[in-house]
C-alpha cells in the first residue's frame, strides 16, 4: 500500500514540471543555482534557451 501511494505522488509531481524546452522550464532553470544542473540541463539548456 505504501509503495502505491509512493508511486502516485512521484507521478503527479512530474506531472507538474514544465516540459524540456519551453519557456517556463527556460525560466525555472535559470532561477536554479548552477551547481545543481546536470548534463543533461545544461545541454538543453543551451539547445533549447540560448541558441533559439
């Protein structure tokens, strides 16, 4: 029982985050210390942010 309602709240919390690439995802991250990006961030970031 526990393990489901477990699962249910990691499911609606990313069902909340901003989706890759759009404008308030852009926003969120740059909010974000940098030290806290990963790889992946900063490569979206920089794909999707900075060279629009």
């Amino acid at each position: 029982m526990k393990f489901i309602c477990i699962a249910a709240a990691v499911l609606l919390l990313n069902a909340c985050s901003a989706e890759v690439g759009s404008d308030s995802w852009c926003a969120d991250l740059k909010e974000k210390p940098k030290g806290e990006w990963n790889s992946n961030d900063a490569g979206n970031f920089a794909k999707h942010c900075v060279f629009k």
